[in-house]
C-alpha cells in the first residue's frame, strides 16, 4: 500500500485530493491532507467579505465532512516540519505523518514582518486570509464614520497584484454606494513598475485598461514603489528610479488602507536544502517533481517560479485558478504512473486565465502561456466580468462541497469569454 499525502488543504490542496483519489490503485492506496483548520474558505472572495457583501460563513465549506464522505484521512492540526530524508511530518501537536508520495500544497507563508507596521497586526488590512478579511471589514465600518484617505496595493516582493486591483476598484464602488467617495482620496501604491504589469509584464492592454478604470475613478498611483515603514495614518513609500536608486519618497497618509504583502514558503519546508529555493518556495521539474527528493511534488502558490523579467523593485509570479489546476492535473497523473511502475510524462500548461471584479465590472485576461512569448495574450473589460465571477464563486464552491475531481476553470472562464461574444455579437 502506498501513503499519498497533501500538505494544505487550500485551493490546490482540496483539488489535488479530489483529483488523486479516482487514481489510486482499488485497496492499495490511500490518502491524507493535512490542512490548518477543519475549513475550507474561497480566497477570490475575500475583497467581498472586508466591505460586507458576503459573510464568512457564505464562502466556507466544512472538510471534515467532505473528506469524511469521500474516504480521505484528514488531519486538521497542521504541520510543523517536513523531513523529506525520512520520508516524513511532524504535526503541530508532535505526532508524525508517513508518506510514500508527497505534494506540498500549502500555499505561502504572508511576510508581514518584512516591512515595520505592515499587516493585520499593524496598521494595514489584508485580505490574504477570510479572518484577515473580516478584521478589514471592521475596520472599514469604523472608517466610514469618519471618511478619510485610502491606501490600497502590494509591496515590494509581492506576487499577486490582481486582489490589489479588485479591492481599491470594490471599494471605489461601495464608497459610491454610501455617498462617501467625494471625501475619501484614494491612492494606489505598488512595486509593478506600470500599472497593469500584474507581475506578468502585462497581458494584452492590462496597462491601457487598469490606468483608464484609475483615471476614471480618480485614483492616483505610485508605481516601482518600495514601502519602507508603516505607521499610525502614514506610510512611507521611496519611489526607484529604473537604475536602482531612490526617484522620490513619499510619506502617504490614509485612514485605512490595504496592502498585500511578499510571499514566501511555509516554515513547515522553508530552509531544506534541495527542496526550496531561498524564500522557501518548492524547486520542481517540469512534471511538478522535486529533483532533489523525487517522491515530492508542488503544486500552487508555494512553487517557486523565476520572474518573467527584472524590475526596478522585486516583483513575484502570480499562480492564477487555472494554472494551479493543471499544475494539480500533471501532477495527479504523474504520481498515478508511479504507482503503476510508469515514467512520469503529464507538464501543466502554466496558462493563465483570470477574471478579476471591480464591483461593477472588471478586467479578464488570457496569457497562453503566462509566461511571455504567447500564443494568446488577451485582455478586456465589462461589467460582465463581475457577473461571471459571482457565477463562479457559486459554481466553485458546489464543486468543493461535492468533492467533484472533474478539472472545470478554464473551461468555465471561457464559457464566459463565450458568452460574452454572443452577446457582443
């Protein structure tokens, strides 16, 4: 019998589960996902949550439950260390996992402390994490009673600018909504060197249409920004010049702002030699496998991925649904090889296909590959956007509460896409 474990139980780690399970050899194998909790929450959600338009409740889903029915083991304690020369974790409550094939699936591990007074602990909101969102969404209420300047977008480092974008335009449309907008300036701050970069040196026109959607809303930016400390109402931002030095430093005020931080590896795998790269992320060949321990596969956020190309301040990789899911399918079939005494041969295709939400519209995009040069390289805007991706979040979380393994988001996206040119038409 052969020990399958996921480590994480988020976006790829349920998937990866769901995914493995109709691969598995009849009475022979079997798998555990540890995750941290016992639920499950859609992260795309989160800019919802903070301003009030869904409820922690309305996007989570009980994994005991779906495990339980669909014959997974599932340890909700979490991990405390991976020792991949004995084939082995160590859970947070001192007691161990053994495995045969391992993926890591967890996700990052947010850098908050990396910048003084960054985070939830500090003086900015996340919505990184639902519990981040709902502390954000308190602090919004307090915030309208008393309007005040916004500062919304990613530091330096950072890997995932899309939910920057989607939360500084939602709130762009419920401050409207509560007749608030003329009496809050807003800024956007972030490391991209343009807007509209997305850390994928853009897709199709991002650049034309994220600055237009900013001008159109009165949003000022700062762009190749580099925070350098946060503090009460204040955050201090050095402007870099394209050489490398500083262009002009900024002291920014807000009465309540949100800023997404750099990633980096979980402490559970962070630090081993031959499986992470220096900020902890899993180093994987082109079938998602560790070279250094091939039994260890990656798949998510938590894959380290170079830059698509130098930028004046740090900028990371964005892992879009998509390309996690076909990081997810590889790598199912690759580890069902194995247990087959096969080579394994699946490659994800690493495209990216998103729809991000404004409220009121949004931007969707389409980098076949993500990483340039593309065969497709499309971006657009409407308030189709939003609807879709209020379709998704539903049709999404049938799927995790049914434990269906049928790999759907590309297809759904571009139904949409579909959609869209039917009606354009």
């Amino acid at each position: 019998m052969a020990e399958l474990v996921v480590l994480g139980a988020g976006l790829s780690g349920t998937l990866m589960a769901y995914e493995l399970l109709p691969k598995l050899r009849k009475d022979q194998d079997r798998i555990t996902v540890i995750g941290q909790g016992s639920r499950y929450h859609f992260v795309p959600s989160n800019p919802w949550v903070a301003i009030g338009w869904r409820e922690k409740q309305d996007i989570e889903v009980d994994l005991d439950e779906v495990m339980r029915r669909k014959g997974i083991r599932y340890f909700a304690q979490g991990a405390r260390r991976v020792f991949p020369n004995e084939n082995r974790i160590e859970l947070e409550d001192g007691s161990s996992v053994s495995y045969d094939y391992l993926v890591v699936a967890t996700g990052p591990d947010l850098a908050f402390d990396e910048i003084p007074g960054l985070g939830p602990d500090g003086q900015t909101q996340s919505i990184c994490h639902v519990d981040h969102a709902v502390k954000a969404r308190q602090a919004f209420e307090q915030f309208t009673k008393s309007p005040g300047p916004i500062v919304v977008g990613a530091v330096q480092g950072a890997s995932c600018f899309g939910p920057a974008y989607e939360f500084a335009f939602i709130l762009d449309t419920e401050l409207r909504k509560r007749g608030l907008r003329d009496r809050v300036p807003m800024t956007f701050v972030t490391s991209e060197p343009y807007i509209g970069h997305l850390g994928l040196d853009g897709v199709g026109d991002t650049k034309g249409l994220l600055e237009s959607e900013m001008r159109d809303r009165h949003i000022k930016w700062i762009t190749n920004a580099r925070v350098t400390g946060v503090e009460p109402g204040k955050m201090s931002v050095e402007e870099v010049a394209e050489g490398g030095g500083a262009a002009r430093n900024h002291e920014v005020p807000f009465g309540y702002s949100m800023m997404l931080p750099a990633f980096r590896g979980v402490a559970a795998v962070r630090g081993i030699e031959g499986l992470t790269n220096p900020r902890g992320f899993i180093i994987i060949d082109k079938k998602q496998r560790n070279p250094a321990f091939p039994n260890i596969f990656a798949v998510g956020v938590g894959v380290a991925i170079a830059p698509v190309t130098a930028t004046p301040v740090p900028t990371g990789v964005p892992k879009t649904g998509f390309m996690i899911e076909s990081m997810v399918t590889a790598t199912a079939i690759n580890i069902a090889d194995l247990l087959r005494n096969a080579e394994p041969k699946a490659e994800a295709t690493w495209n990216a296909v998103c729809l991000a939400d404004f409220g009121d519209g949004g931007v969707a995009f389409i980098a076949q590959p993500e990483i340039p040069p593309r065969n497709v390289n499309w971006s657009a805007k409407g308030r189709w956007v939003h609807l879709a991706k209020v379709a998704f979040e539903k049709f999404f979380l049938r799927k995790i509460r049914l434990g269906d393994s049928e790999p759907f988001y590309e297809r759904f996206v571009l139904e949409q896409l579909g959609i869209r040119k039917i009606k354009a038409g």
